[in-house]
C-alpha cells in the first residue's frame, strides 16, 4: 500500500500537453501501484528544489514567461543496491566509488555508541543490525538531493556528505529493502503540499509526517506497514542535518518508484496525439469514437469535473 495524498481541484479543460500527459501517467509507474504521487521540480532561475505535490504547477522563468515542464524523469532511477553493482562492475567509469561510499571507523565507533544496536525503522535492538547511509555520498548533491540522482556525484564532492548523523542502524531482514529503495520515510508531507497551496494550516497533523511509504511488496513490509510511521524516539534523535538526508532518501525512493510524466509506454501509438488536440483545442466532438478507448476514457475522467453538462450528455 501507498500513502495517497490530498486531492485537489481538477485542472482547467485546456492546460499544457505536457502537464496533462503527467497528470495521466498513473500507468506509467513501477509495481502497478494503486496511487501515485508527482515528484517534480520547482524552477526558479538556476535553484532546483525537489518537492511532492498532487497538483500540476506552471513554471515561471526568469523572464516571467510561464511555461509547461515535463516533470520528473520519464524513466525509474536505479536503486542504491543497483548503483553499487554498477560502480562495481565498471571500476572504470565510477573511480574509487566504494572507497568513497565506506565509513571511517570514527564514524562508525560514533554511529554504533548512538544506536546501541537499535534498529531505526523497528526500533528493537538484536545482534543482526548493520550500518547504512541515509544516501550514498556518490548519490548526494551538494545543492540538492535526488534532483541530479540520475548519475553519481563527482568523487571529489563526496567528503562534505560523510557525516555520521547521516548514518542509521538497521536490522539485516529491512536493510534489503532500504537499499533497493522498496520504502521510505515520508518526512514533512504537510509543508512540502502547503509550499504549493494544496492544503493550508487548519488542516496540518503532525501525525501524517514521518509516514512509513512501501512502494514494492517485501517480506516484512505488511508488518512495517501497519506500523505506519517511523518509531518516536528515531524521529527525537534526528537533527537537521540527518532529517535532510532522510528526506532526500524519499524524494530518491520516489524517482526509482516513480516514472516521471510521459504516457508513450501506455499509449505508443495514440497517447501522444489525442493529449495535444485536448491541449491546443480542448474538448471537442463528443461523439467521436476516441472517447472510447482506454486513454479517451481517462482523459475524460481526470476533466470530468470541468467539462460542460452538454458535452457530458452527449458522451452518455
């Protein structure tokens, strides 16, 4: 199961083609979710800023030009566990990478005296925990985490990112998972959906932060899933440093579940057609047997809201 977010008011029945392709892609997803969430990037001059919002956004330009953005990437990223096989297996292209991405033993002495063997996600303590980066120093970014996840940093960027707040204790039987990013910590849903005007103050509840999200079915994850929310005293022990971390693992855990905002795989042959007539034109002949297929029917869905009470009578 998945945390599904807020909705919000339908879009106007003429937005940017590539918005609305977005808004359609629930398909486009790993694992054949129920749900889904965006995962885009606000643009304001040169300054990327990772966000989740179920609303679609205008992006404003230096100029003031606003303008449609495919958002996201249309492809998954791969996961921390796939990185690392690829970094080893080409020694080459990834220099040093798992020297890189090792702990110093001071790091790992302070990590080890803070947790006490005591799992993060399940807050027991046993004799099969392990050390882990809350994101691998080659992943991170030295402005942002997950927006530049695509490729490893360059290796000489990577030392400001070896803190060993931004190291976490977990038990073996989760360490998988996390590391095949299958699930993640969703942090501050409530400010991250108010910086885009999808929900205001009166309707915050701290109990909605720090959600435990499964994206991918694993042994255990049923289990974690009921528990619904990272265990108290890891949330008490975070700081600012580790909670951006943690953060920055969700926003990567979503751009490996996610695909980022094109239909094609769906719909290779008509998608990409009958998206741009809606996006220049609008709705327009409601008889026409392309408000039959499969896309026609969604696309009608997700307007349904916006569209006139003749057009619908027509199409029934």
């Amino acid at each position: 199961m998945i945390c599904k977010m807020p909705e919000t008011t339908s879009l106007s029945t003429r937005v940017p083609a590539r918005r609305t392709i977005h808004a359609l892609s629930k398909q486009s997803i790993s694992q054949n979710r129920d749900a889904f969430l965006f995962y885009v990037e606000q643009c304001n001059f040169e300054l990327h800023v990772a966000r989740i919002t179920t609303s679609s956004l205008t992006f404003k330009d230096p100029d003031d030009e606003y303008f449609g953005k495919e958002i996201g990437y249309r492809y998954s990223l791969l996961s921390f566990a796939e990185w690392e096989e690829r970094e080893k297996e080409d020694a080459k292209l990834y220099p040093k990478a798992s020297k890189h991405n090792s702990f110093t033993e001071d790091m790992k002495a302070k990590a080890n005296a803070r947790d006490g063997g005591v799992c993060f996600i399940q807050a027991i303590s046993t004799n099969n925990t392990k050390l882990t980066w809350l994101v691998p120093p080659t992943l991170a970014s030295s402005a942002h985490i997950a927006t530049e996840g695509h490729r490893p940093c360059p290796i000489d960027l990577t030392e400001e990112y070896k803190d060993f707040h931004t190291i976490i204790t977990l038990e073996e039987s989760v360490l998988s998972p996390f590391l095949e990013n299958k699930f993640g910590i969703d942090v501050e849903v409530c400010q991250l959906l108010m910086s885009f005007n999808v929900i205001d103050h009166e309707q915050i509840d701290d109990k909605d932060n720090y959600k435990i999200v499964i994206f991918q079915d694993f042994p255990g994850s049923e289990k974690m899933a009921a528990n619904s929310r990272l265990p108290q005293a890891s949330i008490d022990g975070l700081n600012d440093n580790s909670r951006f971390y943690l953060m920055g693992n969700f926003k990567y855990c979503l751009s490996v579940n996610l695909m980022g905002g094109d239909i094609i795989e769906d719909y290779p042959d008509l998608g990409s057609d009958l998206i741009e007539e809606v996006a220049e034109r609008g709705f327009q002949s409601p008889t026409d047997e392309k408000w039959k297929t499969t896309l026609g029917q969604e696309i009608l869905d997700y307007h349904r809201d916006d569209l006139p009470d003749a057009f619908l009578e027509l199409l029934d």
